[in-house]
C-alpha cells in the first residue's frame, strides 16, 4: 500500500491514523520514507499541514514534514518562525518516535542551530539543544551528534554553566570522530569558562591523543589551548607526547604551534621579564589565534608558581622579601598575589598586616572527617565501576571478529606463544 | 701557629717585618713598613702598636714566611731601594682577595716535580699569578730549567714572557737556540737511520726501542703530538707485558701534558690488564694517572677513590706528572666533595695509607678533620687559605670553585641534619658568613631537596620538616585514583575511537 500524498488532507489523514500504536508507528515510517522525495520536493504545500498535526502526537509525520520544511534555504522573514515551530516541536514531541528517524531528527536540530547563528540569538536554542540531546541519546555516555552544536551554542550565548552540565556525563560511544573532537574541543573551552581547568586539560588532552590518521585544526587549536591550560593549571608543560599518541600529532602538532612552545618554554626559566617581552613581541600571533586572554593568564600565574615555590622554603617571608624573589614590584601587590592564591585555596598562609610577614602553613586537612571518609569511599566505588567497564570492554574485544581477524592476520609477523589461543585467520 | 707574642716582634727589622706580613691590620703594617728602615722606629712603632699585634692571629709557620722573605729580598738585591718595592708588592697583595699572607712558595713546589711538568707548572703560575713578582720568579725558575732541556720552542715562549724584565741574563739565547736545534737535527737524522736500519732487518726488539728513542727525542724537544704517535707506534712491536707497560706509562705522560685525558683513561686500563707484570710503584703511578682523567672529567667520587687507593711507594716516583703532595690534596678535597660521612672516615681518615700522603700537607689534613668534627668555621678557613695556591695548581685550578661548593653544600646540610630547629644567627657564624648570604644559600638547597626544612625569616630560624606520612600516602592515594579514574577513562575512548575507525573501514568493504 502506498501513501497517499497527493494532497496535505490525505497525508494529515495517514499520519493521525498511524500514529497510534507502535506497530503503526513503524508501517507509517517506512510509508514515509517511500515517498519522502515527494515530500521534500513540495515542501512549501506540506507546510501547511504542520498546524494540523499534534507534535506530541504524530511527532514521526511531524518530523518529516517540519525536515522537508527546513532542508531548503529559508527566507530570513521566516527563520522567527521557523525556530519558533523546531524549539516546540523539541519540546514536545515523543521519544519513541523520534528515535526511528534519528538522521532527520539531527538535521532538524543543525537546522535549528544555523537559523538562532543567524538571528544572532544563540540564547535561544541553548535549552531546546539540551532537551534534544537527552531525547535523542540512548544513555548518557553515548556521544550525539547534537553534542558539538549544543556546546557551540553554550559558548556563544556564554551559557559555560548549562554546558558544563552535560561534561559531567562520561562519554566513551562515539558515533563520528569530529563530532568527539568538536565535543572535546568546545567542552575545553566552556570549563576554561568555569575555571575547571583539570577537566579542561583532559578534554584538550583527549583531543591531542586521540587516533587520528591525518592532522586536522581542531588537533591544533587544542593543542595551543592544552600547552596554555598546563601553564596556567599545572605550572609546568611537558613536551613529550605520551607514546598512545598518533604518529601524525607528535610530528606535526609542535610545528604548527611553535610560539606556544617557546612560551612555555620561556615559563620555565621562571624569569616573568623575559616571559613578558616574549608574550610582547608575538602579542599579534597570539591574538589570531585568539589566545591572548589565555596567554595573559599563563604571565600571571607564572607570579602565583614563584610564589608557591617559596611555600616549601620558608615558614615565614616579608611581604617585601616575596615581592623581590618573585619578581613583583610592590609588597602591596605581592599582598594581593598571596591573598588570591588562599582565597583559591592554593596555598595555606596567613598574612600578618602589622609587620607586614606572611605566615606558611602545612594544609590543615587531616583526612579524618566524615566527609573525607565519604569522599574516598565514593572514590572507590566509581574506580570500581570504572575497572568494571574495563573488563567488560575487554572481553567484547577478545570476542570481536575484526579485532580477531587483524590480530589473526598479524600473527606472521610477532610469533608469540601468547597468540597461540588466537586463531591463525579468523574467516568471516 | 696561634696569636703572636708580641714581646717576640722585636728581634730584628726583618723578622718583625715578617711577622707582621700577613697581618690583616693595613693600618699597622704601613706604619711600620714606613718605619723599617730604622730599626729604632721600628722598636718604638712595634711596641705602640703591640694591642693591635695581640688581636692579629695569624695561621702561620715563621720559617716558610721567613724563608720567603730572604728569598724576596734576595731576589731584588737585598738594598734600601727592595723595601719600597716590597712595600708595593706588600700593598698589591693586600689588594687580592685572599685572605692568607702564606704566599705560594715557588721554589719549594718546583722542586716537588721534575722534567716537562715542572716547567709547565711554572709557566702556569706566571699566568695565572697577578703578582709580578712572584710571576717573574716562576719565570726565572722556568728558563733555567728549560736551559738544562732542549725545548727550543718552550724557550722562546718564557722569553717572549719574560720581556727582557729579569735582567740581560735571561734574553733570547740565540747561540743556545741554534747550537740545541743543530743538534736536534743531527739526531733526528741519526735516530731515522737507526730505525730504517732495524726496518731493513726486521728485528722488533730494535725497531721498538727505535721508535721509542723517537719520541723520547719528540718529547724532549716539546713535539708533544709526535711524541705521542711515536710511543703508540711501539705498540706493535712490544713482546712482553713489560713493554706494553712501559708503551702505557710513555702515552700517559705525554696525553698528560697534551691535556687529552680521554687517552690517559684508555691508557690507563690497557696498562691495568696486565696485572701480574706491574710492580707497586707503576700500580701507583697508574692510580694517579686515572684519578687526574677522573678529575678533569668532573667525576670527582672516581677521582678521589683512585687517589685514596694509591699506594704510599709512590713517593717521589711520579714527579714528572704529579707529587705525593698532590695526591693528598687532591685525594682530600674530592672525597670532601663527595663523600658521605661513613664513607669520608672509612675511605679517608681511618685510611694507613692516605694518611702518609696527608702528613705531607697538614692543612688539608686538618681540614678534612674539622670537617669530620664539624668544625666548619675552621675547615672553611684552611680552605679559603688553600685557595689562592690551588687556583694555580695545572689540574685542579678549574675544579677548585665547584669542589668548593660541594664542600660548603655538604658542610651546611651536615650542620642542619640532626637538629629540628637551627638559630640562622648562630649557623652565620659557624660558616663565618651574613644571615641573608645563608638564607640565600639555604634556600638554593631546600629548593633541590638537598635539605628537608623550611626557614622562618622573620624569626630567623630553620625548621627542619618532617614528612607527614599519613597525609602524604592520602594524597598520593587520592591522587593515583584520580589520575587512574582519567587515564581509563581517556583509554577507554581511544579503543572506541579505533573501533570506530574499523567499523567505518568494514562497512565500506561490504
């Protein structure tokens, strides 16, 4: 039986039918799909119909039309009203549906993402983003698509919080690998936003070390943002790749990001001067690459490192003797330096006004509170978890024809006895 | 040794002049330098300025001062006009940093060492020492002792120095030169027929010893490189460990004098693996051919193992490279910089055999010894006296600073070891230095861990820090589990990833 498109009544009139049980649902679906060419190619009559169906009802029919409505270019008079249609549409329609068509439901999103770009309201599909990532996800470590633009749009519309939200979910299913970097990529910058700069340093991290077959931009904007996150976090940088990296990054990131390498190295000799001429002269570099806020950081943590090096030399220090060692050209901003780092809780001191002497202290925690106790249990419990996972995910590989197939067919070249359960070639 | 009796100052002009030469106070020492020429003056002067003289202690042994003075005196004619330049040179002295009057005695060290290294060794000092006088005496010993050789070439090099300044005696001999080089020629011209001759007749004994006259011949006349290849050459001529031996010791004196002591350690060992042909005096000689290799090389634990190891026969065996002398305070200072205590009294102090090397210098033997006894307001002294005669020392001129802050690193963490807390205040004093000078250093060392403490600088005290066991392992536990938590987790992501990539490359395929 074919649809019966030839008019928007007939095609309302299939759709509110079908939509009922599930088993309709999927005979509706594939009915779309067969006449869906003729859907997209007279989109502007089917709009019309969107008004006569229910989002929540007939959320399937409804994505159809609403993906053959948005596909072409939309006039700019319309975009207000389009968004308008997308963000209810997200709102309201049902999971179940939606989930059969997964592709068109993606698009209608992106869609939703260019047109708010466009009217320069990027606010206003921040919520709609994140209840379609949840409606669309099929468990929370499972990467969509959606991930990316929802975090682009956190970024511009400067919403670091509600972005942040969905960083806390571990993601490892991974459906296309830009859409991990671009999660990676932005997902860094909204905790630099939310000053996490340890989660930030993994997110860049992640990008840096993930298997890549050829370089891309986002590998080497991350990696500037991961040299300047060290800096900033960590007070040091190493150079040295971890050996799980790609072949292709440890080549090529350095050479494409060669002021950055020379900052940090130029950190390390702990000479701010000498680091504040440097950031100086290569001020234009940093600022297209659109770092120099990040790089102003990295100068004044550089005061914040010396000063919590002479945290394990003295007991007690001068206002005066701090801002000399460290390079700071008043006791009075010293003061400000070391306030800062115990308001951050960086380091542990007390600052004694009258003669002007700061105090040292060891950090006061005892590990004996409560909370300490629960701290380390829940610690335990999600390492647990976590190891787990890791078995679970090792047997699947053992059982994985691919991953058998190509160790089977490397087996010629390492002759190990450990292989000798492997098959010699696995045919499929 | 101790404060100067002052009733003593009085004997003659000279010796109170002596005694009063290293003294300290400026002040004193003018008025009574101004004052020598009449030895009533100088009676009066001495006695006014008799509590000055009883706050002067001055570490230092009458007869080399007293020996050095004659000597000076001698050296510039003995009349009035050799006091005031005495009193220049006295002056220029007072000017250097070192804190010692007790002068290098030049001659006494010259005539530790013989041949070649005696006259590098004088040449050096004339370089190194900034006072002309005793530059020139170096020199003056220098172009004797070159005069007994047939150094030509190191010849015109002392007299290009000495510049005409030690009088017609000690000009360019031109009549020497030209009679030393015809007979070089002439030799060299008999030593090539010999060795031709041998050649011809294959006999190896002959050609060894034929190659080894050669550079004998090289070696006298100061062709240090030819020298070389001429010993190496006999090489393959040798037929017993004896000669393979006497092959090394010739190679190590040369690479010696060259300064290649990359050589002398290879040297060292080939000569080495004939144990059972080497007699007590080449093991020693062998020892501190490779205690100078390790020396120059920096690695001054080796070095010192192999100088403490040398054997006493080897007395004045070795003068053409170093003096027993040498070996004792080079031996010293290198365990002193690297030793730990166990090991400085078991290796150094309670060491028979070293110890007949140290009684040739008593300072550094005392110095090791306030070390060891924590003395180290007095070690610090003897070394700061040792200093101004070690800088010109041909080995150990380039080492001296950094042994110097070995030592002192190791005496301020020795110091602060046993104790929780530490007054900066008193510490200053036993290491004779300012408070902020000592901070300074402490806290280069606490920051590389050399020393677990931290400095109260208000207070002025150094607290040492005792590592909190409980805490540091809840830190570390937590942690390991945070880095393990993300290290998993970014794996984990990775795998899929891969996966990934076979899935998109398998469903191509299909």
């Amino acid at each position: 039986m074919n649809l019966n498109v030839n008019s928007v009544d007939s095609l309302v009139a299939e759709i509110q039918g079908l939509s009922g049980s599930s088993q309709d649902v999927n005979h509706l679906n594939s009915l779309l799909k067969q006449s869906e060419d003729v859907i997209r190619s007279q989109a502007a009559t089917f709009a019309s119909c969107l008004t006569r169906l229910d989002p929540s009802l007939h959320s399937l029919g409804y994505l159809y039309v609403l993906e053959a409505c948005t596909a072409g270019p939309i006039p700019e008079a319309q975009a207000n009203e389009l968004v308008l249609s997308v963000v209810r549409f997200i709102d309201m329609c049902s999971v179940e549906q939606i989930r059969l068509v997964p592709d068109k439901f993606i698009s209608v999103c992106k869609r939703l993402h260019e047109q708010v770009m466009v009217l320069g309201a990027p606010m206003r599909a921040v919520a709609p983003l994140l209840t379609a990532i949840r409606k669309i996800q099929l468990s929370s470590e499972h990467l969509t698509p959606l991930h990316p633009d929802f975090l682009q749009v956190c970024l511009s519309a400067k919403c670091y919080k509600i972005g942040y939200s969905i960083l806390e979910d571990d993601v490892l299913e991974v459906d296309q690998p830009r859409d991990f970097f671009l999660y990676c990529y932005y997902g860094g910058m909204i905790c630099i936003g939310q000053k996490r700069l340890a989660k930030a340093l993994e997110l860049f991290h992640n990008v840096v070390t993930a298997p890549m077959s050829s370089m891309n931009a986002i590998a080497v904007e991350a990696y500037k943002k991961y040299i300047l996150v060290s800096l900033i976090h960590l007070r040091q940088f190493s150079a040295s790749f971890p050996k799980y990296t790609s072949s292709v990054a440890q080549r090529n990131l350095k050479n494409f990001s060669q002021p950055y390498i020379e900052l940090a190295n130029s950190y390390s000799t702990g000479n701010i001067s000498e680091l504040e001429a440097f950031v100086q002269a290569n001020q234009e570099k940093f600022e297209n690459g659109n770092n120099l806020g990040l790089v102003k950081q990295v100068v004044s943590s550089m005061y914040k490192r010396n000063i919590q090096r002479l945290t394990q030399t003295y007991l007690t220090l001068s206002l005066q003797d701090i801002a000399n060692t460290a390079q700071i050209n008043t006791p009075k901003e010293a003061e400000m330096h070391v306030l800062e780092m115990i308001e951050d809780g960086e380091i542990y001191a007390t600052i004694n006004q009258k003669d002007g002497m700061v105090r040292f202290l060891e950090d006061p925690e005892q590990y004996k509170t409560c909370e300490m106790i629960e701290h380390i249990d829940s610690s335990i419990q999600r390492i647990m978890k976590l190891s787990k996972k890791l078995t679970t995910m090792d047997e699947s590989m053992s059982c994985d024809p691919l991953y058998l197939s190509k160790v089977g067919r490397e087996r010629q070249r390492y002759d190990f006895d450990d292989f000798d359960s492997v098959p010699q070639k696995f045919n499929l | 040794m101790g404060p100067i009796n002052p009733s003593n100052t009085i004997v003659s002009p000279t010796s109170g002049w002596r005694r009063l030469k290293s003294c300290r106070d400026q002040s004193t020492l003018h008025r009574v330098l101004d004052g020598a020429t009449d030895d009533r003056k100088l009676r009066n002067e001495t006695l006014s300025c008799k509590e000055t003289l009883r706050n002067c202690a001055i570490m230092e042994t009458e007869e080399e001062a007293s020996g050095q003075m004659t000597d000076e005196i001698y050296a510039n004619g003995g009349d009035g006009e050799a006091l005031s330049q005495q009193q220049q040179q006295q002056q220029q002295q007072q000017r250097r940093p070192i804190i010692s009057g007790e002068q290098l005695d030049i001659e006494a060290y010259a005539a530790l060492y013989t041949d070649r290294t005696k006259i590098s060794r004088l040449i050096f000092i004339a370089d190194k020492c900034d006072n002309v006088s005793m530059q020139l005496e170096a020199l003056r010993m220098a172009y004797d002792e070159i005069k007994k050789g047939e150094n030509t070439q190191l010849f015109r090099e002392v007299v290009q120095k000495i510049d005409g300044r030690l009088g017609p005696n000690y000009g360019p001999d031109s009549g020497w030169m030209d009679a030393v080089d015809r007979r070089a020629e002439q030799r060299k011209e008999k030593l090539e027929n010999e060795l031709n001759a041998y050649r011809t007749n294959l006999i190896k004994e002959s050609i060894r010893m034929g190659y080894n006259d050669f550079g004998e011949f090289y070696y006298t006349h100061g062709a240090l490189g030819d020298a070389f290849k001429n010993y190496v050459r006999t090489r393959d001529y040798c037929t017993t460990a004896k000669h393979i031996i006497h092959m090394c010791l010739n190679a190590i004196l040369v690479s010696i004098e060259m300064g290649q002591f990359a050589h002398v350690t290879s040297y060292v060992s080939k000569a080495e693996q004939n144990k059972n042909d080497l007699d007590p005096i080449t093991i020693a000689k062998l020892q501190c051919a490779a205690g100078l290799a390790h020396l120059e090389a920096k690695k001054y634990k080796h070095a010192a193992r192999k100088f403490l190891e040398t054997a006493p026969e080897l007395g004045n065996n070795y003068s053409e490279v170093i003096a027993a002398q040498d070996v004792a305070t080079y031996g010293g200072l290198c365990a002193l910089a690297s030793f730990d205590r166990a090991e400085l009294k078991a290796k150094v102090i309670d060491n028979i055999n070293f110890r007949n090397f140290l009684e040739l210098v008593p300072e550094v033997r005392e110095l090791i010894h306030d070390f060891y006894s924590s003395h180290y307001a007095s070690c610090l002294d003897y070394l700061g006296n040792l200093k101004a005669n070690l800088l010109l020392d041909i080995h150990l001129h380039d080492h001296v600073e950094m042994l110097y802050t070995q030592i002192r690193n190791k005496a301020l963490i020795q110091y602060t070891h046993p104790f929780v807390s530490v007054d900066l205040n008193m510490m200053a004093n036993a290491f004779k230095t300012t408070v902020a000078g000592l901070q300074k250093e402490l806290e280069a060392l606490i920051t590389d861990n050399q020393i677990q403490a931290r400095i109260d600088s208000h207070n002025k005290i150094l607290y040492a820090r005792h590592a909190d066991q409980r805490k540091a392992t809840f830190q570390r536990v937590l942690q390991t589990g945070v880095e393990f938590d993300r290290d998993v987790r970014a794996m984990l992501l990775r795998a899929n990833l891969i996966k990934h990539d076979y899935n998109l490359k398998a469903s191509r395929k299909i």
